[in-house]
C-alpha cells in the first residue's frame, strides 16, 4: 500500500477545531457576500422570499446529514473526490469531482471581484468622497479586473499561510462582521420610510452624483424592469420556482467537507453535524431579520425596484437612477448623517467578504491535492510546505488559470459572461453524485460502514444517510430539471424548453468540455502511471491515512 500512493500518510496537520470548521461553513452560506448579491438578482419571481429562504433550509439540512456523515467516515482531504473515487471508482469520481472542485471554481473568482467591489471599495470611497474612483470600480470593465486580480491574489495568500493562521482571519473577521450586521440590523428596525428616503436623496447625490429625485426615479426604472417579488407569500409552485435561484447563496453549508482532513474531533458525526447545521440555521435566521428590516425601514418594494434597475443596466445597459449596485448596508447607513459611523459600519461589513474570499481558493487545493496524493495530477501539487502544512503548489493550478478567466469575464470576450453561468450547476452534479455515493455506501462498503460512528442511525432498519441522500438527490433532481430545460423561462443557464427562454447552449458545450476535459485528465494519467507499473484502480481502492 505504502507504493500506492505519493508517500504513507497525507502529513494533513488537524489544526482546525469544530469551532473554525463552523465559522467556514458560516462563511460559505455568506449572508452578506452570496445572500445580498443573490437576493438582489431576484426581483422577478411571484413566490416569497421568505418562504423560498425557509424552504430551501429544510431541504439542506439533508444535504448536512449527508455530509456530515460521510466525513464522520472517512475524515480525509479531498471530501467529495476521496468518497466518490473510493464508492463509484476512480473514473467517475474524478470527473465529477475535479470539474466541480477545480475547473468549475476559476469561473467563480470574477464574482468574487464583482462582489469585492460592490461591498468594499465602491461604498468606501464614496463615503470618502471619491466619487469618480468609486464609480471607476463599480462600473467599468478594468475595474472589475482590477478587483479580481486582488481576489486572486488574496485567496492564494489565504492558501499559503495555511489553515492555522487563516482560522484567525476568519475568525476575527467573523467578530467583526457580525458586529457591523447588528449595527446594520438596529438601524434598519429603528429607522422610518421617511428618514430613509431624506438619507438616500442626500448620500446618493453627494457620494456617488445621483440625480435629485433618485429615490422616485428608482421606483419607475425598477417597476419598468419588472420588479415583483414579494416578501412573503406566493403559491407553492411559485415559492419552489424561487429554489433554483436562492440556492447560489445557501446550497454551500458543506463547503468545508474538503478540509476536514484538518480538523480535530472530525469523526464525530454530531459535532460535524452541528457546525454545518448552525452554520446554515443562523445564516437563515439572519436573513429573516435581514429580510424583515429591509421591509421596515427601506422598504420592501423599493429594494426590489433598485435592484432590478441596478441589473437592468449592469445585464442590459439601460441606465440606472442609483449609480452603485444597491448595497442594503449602504442603504442602512444612509440612516444616519455622521460620516465615521458610515465608514466604520461599511468598513465592519466588509470582513464578511475578507473572512470568505479564502473559500473560493482553499477547498479547492484540497481536493487537487488529494487528487495528486493518489497519483492522477503531478506529484509536485501534493508536496506540502513544512511550516504551515499547506499543499502551496496546488494553488497554482487554481490561480494562473483564474487571471485567465478574470479576463475573459470582466471584459467579457466572446460573450465569456454568458459562457460561465453553469458554474453552481456542475457544483450540484457533483453534490448528486455524493449523495449517490452516499445512499449505496451501507449497502456496498458494508464493512466500512458498520464500523462507523453512523451505524446504528437507522430509521425502519434504513440508514438515516440513505434516507437523507435520497431526499436531497431527489431535490438536485429539481434544480437541474429547472436550471438546464428552464419550462418556465427564468434561469437562462440551460437549453430552455420553453419558446420564450434562453437557449445558452454555448454555456453547455463549454459544462461538457470541462467534463470531457476531466476525463482525458484522468485517462491520461492512468496510461501514464500504468506505465510506470503503478495501477490506480488499486490506488483509489485504498483509503489514504492522514
């Protein structure tokens, strides 16, 4: 066994505790970043926000049983590619995964950047009173770049220092985060429609050169745009019609399962369990209050309204009243007049994106790792830097590639904008394919899992990850049904079967030469090492010791 693999054991040091594992789900679920950016995208369903936020929660939670249970089994690096290579094989397991984990995350750093920008630096200089600099960032092509290329440059540090130190960024940018969001949620609940619309005529002409009026001009353009969606309510068709779009922000709370080769007490199901359940039962939680705020104080319609004028201009370049994507905690400050309370709630805000701009990078080199440990990527990308335990050289398979693609994107070459919006489509795929993997488990790796902390949850003699692997698989089902043959005409991912929808079929010629790409990867490498006298069937037969 020991000639099987690259050397004996991974050298993964467990420096994380549960606690650390809790913030990065809570973090990847990020309210904030994801949630705000999300939300604001929705404007034109019928069904409750509210609604599909709760719904879509209770459906997750089987996506955390799952995962949680798989990790209390195999706690290793590498999550979804270790479960799948070693359930299915190595060939399915490694497409599914490396297009999902890999290829598919160089696509996610240009919204990490557009996000960057719309939290951070636009609202910060226009608080500072640099208003063409702020509106440089928030509105051109070179400045989402320019966003970007920090972004990179950021997660890789992030990487680099190794997950000891960036446990303590998290976690101090954990603290201050959720302090500037109670800060943001006291003056949503204890402003007025009144005094918000006197702060947003104010602050919006002097930060960032609005027109006076801007507040009824936002009305008309976001009502022209077709803004609708309501707060709460809807039928249930169209509350489930809001599940595709509202799980970019939450169908992540298992983000971290790659890691969990680093955290200490990882085969302790209830323990996994909790920090991935608080993780998405907060988040909820806070963006009810987030949700209820908004309709107090800014007014549930009018954030509607600005965010499909906002998009109606960044999609289609019909221009927009409000010069600055509608931020909620820009819009929260507006409350009040004193500029260094303004910095300083925009400035706290903005450690939700500092504490999660790791994910996007992090995760990822886990699983490449994993990948080159067994000997199907160079072994160079499973060498790991003796100070901090972090597999330094598998972040360059995620970086250089995502400059390239941060370009192509901001200045959207060949249509490339349109080409990327598959990216939490192929994530899902390959959650489906852990939860297969994870329904078969008892029944196929018998042994294996009778010897688990897992084995007696059972339900009428069903193993509880069963049960729940097929109720979520079954709702991953949904979600690409709706995604790629789009009936209703809403998404614009897929191949619509509707008449009136988008048929982005580039964007799934360029999902399925991912996945075509993955294979000849893995296909590749095989013929290399059986040349070598090295048989990775039994490789990925075998369970890494960490």
């Amino acid at each position: 066994m020991s000639n099987l693999f690259v050397r004996k054991a991974t050298g993964m040091v467990r420096s994380w505790s549960v606690f650390d594992a809790f913030i990065y789900a809570f973090f990847s679920i990020n309210l904030v970043t994801l949630g705000f950016y999300i939300f604001s995208q929705m404007y034109y369903f019928e069904g409750g926000m509210i609604n599909a936020l709760l719904v879509s929660g209770f459906f997750l939670i089987f996506e955390v049983i799952i995962y949680a249970s798989l990790i209390s089994i195999m706690p290793r690096s590498g999550g979804d590619y270790v479960w799948q290579t070693r359930i299915f094989g190595g060939g399915l397991g490694f497409v599914l995964a490396m297009t999902g984990w890999w290829f598919t995350l160089w696509l996610w750093v240009p919204l990490y950047g557009d996000m960057l920008r719309h939290i951070v630096i636009t609202p910060i200089l226009g608080i500072l009173g640099a208003t063409s600099t702020a509106l440089w960032f928030g509105q051109t092509e070179i400045g989402l770049f320019v966003t970007t290329l920090i972004t990179v440059a950021l997660a890789t540090l992030a990487v680099i220092l190794g997950m000891k130190t960036y446990a303590r960024i998290q976690k101090w940018s954990f603290y201050a985060g959720m302090l500037g969001l109670l800060i943001v949620l006291i003056l949503l609940f204890t402003g007025s429609p009144d005094a918000f619309k006197a702060g947003l005529e104010k602050n919006a002409v002097e930060m960032f050169g609005a027109q006076p009026g801007v507040y009824d001009a936002t009305v008309q353009a976001g009502t022209d745009a077709g803004a609708v969606t309501p707060l709460t309510g809807g039928s249930l068709k169209s509350i489930f019609l809001l599940l595709p779009y509202i799980v970019f922000f939450n169908l992540f709370p298992n983000w971290g399962a790659t890691l969990y080769g680093e955290v200490r007490g990882a085969t302790d199901y209830k323990r996994n369990f909790a920090g991935m359940a608080w993780g998405l039962g907060v988040t909820t939680l806070l963006g009810v209050l987030f949700f209820l705020g908004v309709s107090r104080t800014i007014g549930w319609d009018f954030y509607m309204q600005a965010n499909a004028a906002w998009w109606n201009f960044a999609w289609y370049g019909v221009a927009a009243p409000l010069p600055v994507w509608p931020y909620p905690a820009l819009f929260a400050v507006f409350l009040t007049n004193s500029p260094i309370i303004q910095l300083l709630v925009i400035v706290l805000m903005s450690f939700w994106w500092f504490g999660w701009v790791g994910t996007v990078f992090l995760s990822s080199t886990r699983v490449i790792f994993a990948a080159a440990f067994d000997r199907l990527l160079p072994e160079k990308a499973a060498e790991l830097n003796e100070r901090t335990g972090a597999p330094v050289n598998a972040i360059l398979l995620m970086a250089i590639p995502a400059v390239i693609v941060s370009y192509l994107f901001a200045f959207n070459e060949a249509g490339f904008r349109s080409l990327t919006l598959f990216g939490t489509l192929v994530i899902a795929i390959m959650y489906l394919g852990t939860s297969i993997a994870a329904i078969i488990l008892p029944y196929t790796k018998k042994e294996l899992f009778e010897a688990s902390p897992i084995a007696s949850m059972k339900i009428a003699g069903i193993p509880i990850i069963t049960i729940s692997g097929v109720i979520f698989s079954g709702f991953l089902l949904y979600l690409l049904y709706q995604w790629i043959l789009d009936p209703n005409a809403l998404f614009g991912i897929g191949y619509s079967i509707n008449p009136a929808g988008l048929k982005n079929t580039t964007s799934m010629i360029l999902m399925f030469v991912f996945y075509v790409g993955a294979a000849i990867i893995y296909y590749g490498f095989k013929s290399y090492r059986k040349s070598k006298g090295i048989d990775l069937d039994k490789v990925t037969a075998e369970i890494p010791v960490e």
